[in-house]
C-alpha cells in the first residue's frame, strides 16, 4: 500500500468512527421506548392513525389511552408533549394514565403527541437526549426531545410555511410545530396529519374539553396561564381563580388571538365542537440566557443568571433561589386540569366530569413527580405500553 | 415525492464528493474538507440525523 492510499484509509477510518461516534447516541435516542403503565382507570389503548389513516406506519402514530368512566357523562381529550421540550406535559398526562379513575365521563389522553418530535433533540443548545425522575423505586428514564418533528419524518421544509386552512405565512419551520398545524388536514404534510387525527377524534367522540399542557420561558409573557378562546375564557378565569384561593398558586387567563392561526387554543374551538384550554408552565430550561441545559436546569429549574435578571425584573413570573422545579410545574398543570374539568361539570350538569386518584399541586410539592410514577417493572402482565 | 428528490440529491453529493476524495491526489487538506463536508450527508442517507 502506498503512501497516499495510507493517508486516505487512515482519513476514512477516522471519518467513519467520528460517524459513529456522533451517530449512535442519536440513533438510540430516536428508536427508545418509554415504557407508560396502564393505571387502573385505563379501559382501552388505541392509535391516533384510527383518526387519521395516513399516519398509519409512520413515526408519528401515536398512542390514545381512554379512561372510560363508571357512569356516562362528558367526554375530555387531555395532550402532552405537544412540545417534547416541554416535558411538563407529558408527565401530567403520565400521572393521570397511571394513577387516574375517571367516576363520570370518559378521558382521552394522548402522553406524546409529537412522537416524532419527542425523538428528535436540538445538538446546537446541547439538549440532553434524556431525563430521570427519581422515584420511590428507583429511576424512571424518559426521552427529551425536541419543539418540532424530526426532519427525519417531514423533510424538507419549505421557504415558508403556509398555514392551512387560513393561509396565514407562518414561519417555515412551524410546519414540524405540532402547535401551528392545527387543524390539519388528512392529506397535508405529516404534522397536519397529527393534529387532524386529534381534530377527528374530537369530532367523532364529541369531546366537551380539549386541553392543551405547555410549559414557557419565564422571559415570555404568555407564561404560568391558561390560554383561552372567547368560548372557554369563562371556565379558565373561574379555574385560575379557584386554584390561586384554594391552592395558593397564581395563574392567570391569556385571551388566544384570533389573527394568531394554528394553534391548538385557536384552531380547536374554531374547527370542532370542544372547548380549548392550552396551559403554560414556566419553565427555566427554555429560557435563553441559562447556564448549560443540563437535566439539573431542566430538573430543578434552579439558574444564576434567571435570578440576576429576577432581581432586574426582566422575567414575567416571580423566581428567587428555589428556582422553578419539575413538581411544582407538574402539580400546576394537573391542578388547573381538574380544576377546568369541574368548573365545566359545574355548569353543564348532564356532561359532567368527574375523576379521582389523580394528585394535585400540594401533592407534588410534597411528594415530588416520582413518587406518583408506576413501576413499569411491577406492572402485571399486558399492563405495560410502550411509547 | 419531494422527500425522494432530495435524498437522491444528498446521495448524489455523497458519491461526488467520494469520488472525489478517491481521486485527490494533491491537496491533503482537500481530503479532510471533503469527509467533513459529507459528514451531514451521510447522517442523513443512515437516517441517524
């Protein structure tokens, strides 16, 4: 072998292990598995391609517990991981699964809406691939993903993206937002097929209460609220009101703009029959001047420089040294759940809403997230989904 | 269809650029330019990133 031919094998072994080496964590991410175990509420699991055929086969297929209630009632449809950076959401939407019973109704929950997004991760703000929550068991490991769908899944992306069915020019990298391709449609790009499953889901089962769980930068005004169209503001003023006497926590009501189009508080209540609640928990990982995005900021919520800028008064919620942790941000979301569900029950009787088991923000605070999670490993036989 | 259309491009670059590492016979930093430059192109033919 001559001198040349040396240099080039030696270049392209180097070559193939830095491939490998950047390749396989991401590679591992995308194809791991949250184990989610069916609680005792849990009466079926269905698919998302159920509503919606095209996504059939495709990443983003997702997956549908339905908590159907011992007496008939109204009908709720509750999402997380609309953001998989947001890992709020999903955790609510976890501990409802596992831990809820639904007396009166039926429940709809849907833990990772992006599928696609939750496999995806963002290198460039060195976002870690995954999280633990520490538990009474142990840990329980959980895939951090990303705001928008993989390029993988939905490539490319065009110049700009125009919003359907509005033709509103939003912007191009909005078409892998979950929370701007609402509606969708049945045959537009992969993420208008995921909120069109969801979109069809509510009007074929006549959901009453579509909410949205969020978590926002504690720099960005629409933070630590609800967000409510002209049709739900009512129960969201009474639930932010009830929860801030009762609980002892501040969460105001945002109106959802009507020249804003796409978003799930919008685009719910205006193509379908449920009401639409999109609540925001702020979270300090998200928030642009932070140390490193490690899984303690994302954890505890708990950064030097959100507390200089505090003391500026530069952040749109109060934070002091305590920070803004996972609990507190998880017991909020599923405070304000129940709190909608039975503002709504309150006053429509006949389509009531009822479910126990499910912790509120006192229980969180206390007993941190971990302590309401399952053990997937304890679960009996066929009680345990894969996500 | 437009999904097609650019991993066929992405694996046209990919075989250019290869054989263009092939054939340098010259220029040892062209070498590492052009591994560098198909590092994105060959994550996304492997669908890893």
């Amino acid at each position: 072998m001559n001198k040349d031919a040396r240099l080039k094998s030696a270049l392209a072994a180097a070559f193939v292990a830095f491939i490998l080496w950047g390749g396989l964590p991401l590679f591992r991410h995308r194809h791991y598995s949250m184990p989610i175990v069916k609680g005792p509420g849990v009466t079926a699991v269905l698919r998302l391609s159920e509503y919606s055929p095209g996504l059939k086969g495709t990443v983003a297929d997702t997956n549908i517990y339905v908590l159907q209630g011992r007496e008939p009632g109204g009908k709720a449809l509750l999402i997380g991981d609309t953001h998989s950076n947001e890992p709020e959401g999903m955790l609510s939407a976890v501990i409802v699964i596992e831990n809820g019973i639904v007396e009166k109704g039926t429940l709809y929950v849907i833990p990772v809406f992006n599928n696609s997004g939750s496999r995806n991760t963002r290198p460039g703000d060195g976002y870690p691939l995954y999280f633990d929550v520490a538990t009474d068991w142990g840990r329980r490991r959980f895939r951090f993903g990303n705001r928008d769908a993989s390029p993988l899944d939905q490539w490319p992306d065009p110049d700009v993206y125009i919003h359907y069915p509005e033709r509103q020019l939003l912007s191009y990298i909005d078409i892998r937002n979950t929370n701007r391709t609402w509606p969708g449609r049945a045959n537009g790009p992969l993420m208008e097929k995921v909120t069109f499953g969801a979109m069809e889901l509510m009007r074929r089962e006549k959901i009453d209460v579509a909410i949205d769980v969020h978590g926002a930068e504690t720099m960005f005004p629409v933070t630590n609220c609800i967000v409510a169209p002209e049709s739900s503001v009512k129960i969201a003023t009474l639930a932010s009101l009830n929860v801030k006497a009762r609980e002892g926590f501040e969460n105001h009501v945002e109106p959802s703009p009507a020249g804003f189009r796409g978003l799930s508080h919008r685009e719910i209540g205006d193509h379908g029959p449920s009401l639409p609640f999109l609540l925001e928990a702020p979270i300090p990982f998200l928030d642009q001047p932070t140390g490193p995005k490690t899984t303690k900021l994302l954890l505890d919520g708990k950064d030097p420089f959100l507390l200089s800028l505090s003391k500026k008064k530069k952040l749109f919620v109060p934070y002091d040294e305590s920070g803004w942790p996972l609990e507190k941000r998880v017991g909020q979301n599923l405070s304000v759940t129940l709190e909608i569900f039975r503002q709504f029950s309150k006053k429509t009787a006949d389509r009531s809403i009822v479910i126990t088991g499910v912790p509120r923000y006192a229980d969180l605070v206390k007993g941190g997230v971990g302590h309401f999670l399952a053990d997937p490993s304890q679960a009996p036989a066929g009680g345990v989904v894969m996500n | 269809m437009i999904m097609i259309a650019y991993y066929a491009i992405t694996a046209f670059l990919v075989v250019l650029l290869g054989w263009s590492f092939v054939r340098e016979k010259a220029r040892r930093g062209d070498l590492v330019l052009y591994l560098l430059v198909m590092v994105p192109l060959v994550l996304r033919l492997l669908r890893w990133k």
